[in-house]
C-alpha cells in the first residue's frame, strides 16, 4: 500500500423520487494527477481501506448502500466489507470471460450486489447480465439508437437500470420515461427553468427573509422581529439553539437572548439554513447537499487560517440558491445585499472564497484533474474538512427535518 493518505469523494445516487438511494465513493488521487502514477488495484485499495479505517464507514454513507469501483484483481476476492452495504462495480474496460464470470457470480452468491458500469452490450458482455443487479448506462456519451437498443434487450432480465452522467433536468425526465430507476449526475445543481419563471408565494416569502437577513445595516431588534413575525421560523431557530448540536450552557427563551449568547451573525447564519429548509418542494438532497458544500467551505478556511470563515460558509451555501428558487443565480444576487466579492465568487468562482468553492465542487463532483492547482493546500486538510462537513450537514439535516 502506498503512503500517502487516501482521500475519496462521494457522490449521490438517486432514485426516481430524488432522494439518495446510495452513494459511489470515488478515488482521489493525493500525487500530482497528471501523471497518472497510481493503478486500479491501488486505487480501489485505497478507496476501501480509508472508508473503513480513517471514517465512520456508516456514519458517511448515511447508512446507505455504497458504490465502489472494482478491478480485475479485486474481483477475485470477497472483500473485507458488508456485502449488504455493498455495490460492486465491474469496470468497463474489464476483458470478459470465464472466469471473469466464475469470479463474479461467487461474489453475488456472497450477498453482493453486482452493478455494470458504462455497460455496452457485446456478445462478451451479455453473459453478465444473468448475474448483474444492476446496470449504469452513460446517457451523455451513448448513442441514442444505441441506448435504445440496449434497453430493449435489457427488458429481458429482472434488472435495474442507473443513468450515469445526468446533467440536466431534461435528460433526467427522458430517462425516467425510458425506464430508469436511478440517477447519477450534477443535474441536481440546476434549476428545471431559468427563464420566465415566476417564484411560488413561500419562495418569494423565503427570499424576502434571506435578502433581509444579508442586509449588513440590520439591526439586532430588526433580526430579532423578523424572526418572531415567522412562528415556525422562531420556532426552530430555539429548537435548534437550544439542542445538544449547539452546547448552549443555559436555555434560550427569546430570539433576543439568542442574539446576545451567539452573536447576530450566527443567528442570521441560522435563521437562513432554516428559512430554505421551507421549501417543502424541493428534494431533501438539495439542502443536504448545500449544507455540506457550505460547511467544506469555512472548514478548509477555518484550517487556513483565513479570516472570515464565514464569509465562506455563505459562498458555499448560496452557492445552490439556483436549485431552491428555480431562477439563475444571476437574477438572484441582484436581490440579495451581498458584498460584490461575495456575489463574485458565488456566480464566477473569482476571489480566494471563489477559489475554494471551486475545489470543493471539483472534489464533489471527482474532477480531480481540476484539483492540481490546489493553492497549496494539504491534502489532508481536504480530508478533515470532507469527514467534518459530512458528520456535521447530515447531523443538522436530520435535526431541521424533523
């Protein structure tokens, strides 16, 4: 094994409803990415021994099934892991044959289940699917007679299908009319319809509260009344300062006090997260995910040392305001009273905050080769800020929801 610390990304899975079904956790290469110096086997090896030696294994696949990329190698092997938890992938480029076959049906009969990525169907690879559970299908890259005639044949077995590489809200809909179960893209980011759309009453109502929140002339008594003029909102926001996620020493009873122990920013901070978790139309995964971007953030800026980590919070977490509001996130800065190197840095990436929102995104989204010119940050820094934004979004999560 080499070295050096392994660090990895996961990236949703999602079912037809829009919540994550499961997660594939992807290698990240902690060298210099260009020169392609780690292997298939050393990756996956590295992938799994750092899920289960350096994390909370179920604790970051949020009790999900995880998706993991098995070489030739590894496919020879039951591995060390919970096969009920467990997808194995079979790698495209895999040569098929008998024992290929033979391996991949021992780890099936072991309770694993057997996904094939970026399947093509060839009289080679036919053979797998009396054994696969799973097949994923690159819909941006496939032909569409081709994908067509695929699925057709794939009718004749008791599959599931996984779209790969959704980008947009259109090619998630066609992929649902052609029978596909789940879904694996970066569509989730973008809204359904940018132009000509006109905001619901509660988004409108939660956009108002957002754009009064960011406002820097806003008084203590002006937050405070704000919050209290929205009962469930007040409510909440006291439910939540006063739990154990917070270890707040005394109890909170007022907004006012609130203010007073935490800090106005902090209760702006968390009058917002809140206020976006109203949006009851939007899929779960949306505010799931934006609190995780928005806490990676002001973790690497935290472990920068860089002054206002929560300046970054806000980069991260206004980040997605495109996908609450359905509206691009152009005309929705217009309305918020952000400083401009805030709205920079959310809309064009420019700016230090810019920057790390952009790494961030790369390492969400497994775009390592994005990730070379890092601004000299530790590699392990990256994986101290991923395991804390993970434990701390779904904790916050699981709180707001209920």
């Amino acid at each position: 094994m080499p070295s050096q610390s392994a660090l990895f990304a996961r990236q949703p899975i999602y079912n037809a409803k829009l919540k994550v079904h499961a997660y594939e956790l992807l290698f990240r290469p902690t060298e210099d990415i260009s020169n392609n110096s780690v292997d298939g086997d050393s990756a996956t090896s590295q992938v799994i021994l750092n899920a289960l030696t350096a994390t909370d294994f179920q604790s970051v696949l949020d009790n999900k099934p995880a998706f993991i990329n098995f070489t030739r190698n590894w496919l020879k092997q039951a591995p060390p892991l919970p096969s009920d938890k467990i997808v194995v992938e079979i790698l495209e480029d895999i040569e098929v044959d008998e024992e290929l076959i033979r391996d991949v049906r021992h780890l099936s009969e072991l309770g694993f289940t057997i996904a094939l990525d970026d399947f093509v169907l060839t009289e080679k690879t036919e053979p797998l699917l009396d054994i696969a559970d799973i097949v994923k299908m690159d819909v941006l890259n496939t032909d569409e007679q081709c994908l067509a005639q695929t699925l057709e044949k794939l009718k004749e077995y008791p599959l599931k299908l996984l779209a790969e590489k959704v980008e947009d809200h259109v090619m998630y809909q066609q992929c649902k009319e052609m029978g596909f179960e789940f879904f694996q893209g970066f569509f989730l980011s973008k809204p359904e319809n940018i132009q000509g759309n006109a905001l619901a009453s509660n988004q409108l109502i939660i956009l108002n509260i957002l754009t009064s929140l960011q406002n820097p002339d806003i008084t203590i008594n002006e937050v405070a009344s704000l919050i209290d003029q929205d009962p469930p909102l007040s409510y909440k926001v006291l439910k939540l300062i006063n739990s154990p996620l917070l270890r707040v020493q005394q109890d909170v009873t007022s907004i006012h006090k609130a203010i007073n122990l935490l800090g106005l920013d902090q209760i702006k901070r968390w009058a917002s997260i809140i206020s976006l978790t109203k949006l009851a139309d939007k899929p779960d995964i949306i505010f799931l995910e934006a609190l995780f971007r928005a806490k990676m953030c002001e973790e690497i800026a935290i472990r920068e040392n860089l002054k206002e980590p929560q300046m970054f919070f806000t980069v991260g977490l206004f980040s997605m305001l495109d996908a609450f509001f359905d509206r691009s996130l152009s005309d929705i800065l217009q309305d918020l009273p952000l400083e401009e190197p805030v709205k920079l840095a959310i809309e064009h990436k420019t700016g230090l905050p810019g920057d790390i929102l952009s790494l961030v995104l790369a390492h969400e989204q497994g775009k390592w080769e994005k990730l070379e010119k890092h601004l000299g940050i530790d590699d392990n820094i990256f994986e101290a800020s991923q395991l804390a934004a993970i434990m701390w979004s779904q904790e916050i999560f699981e709180f707001t929801s209920n």
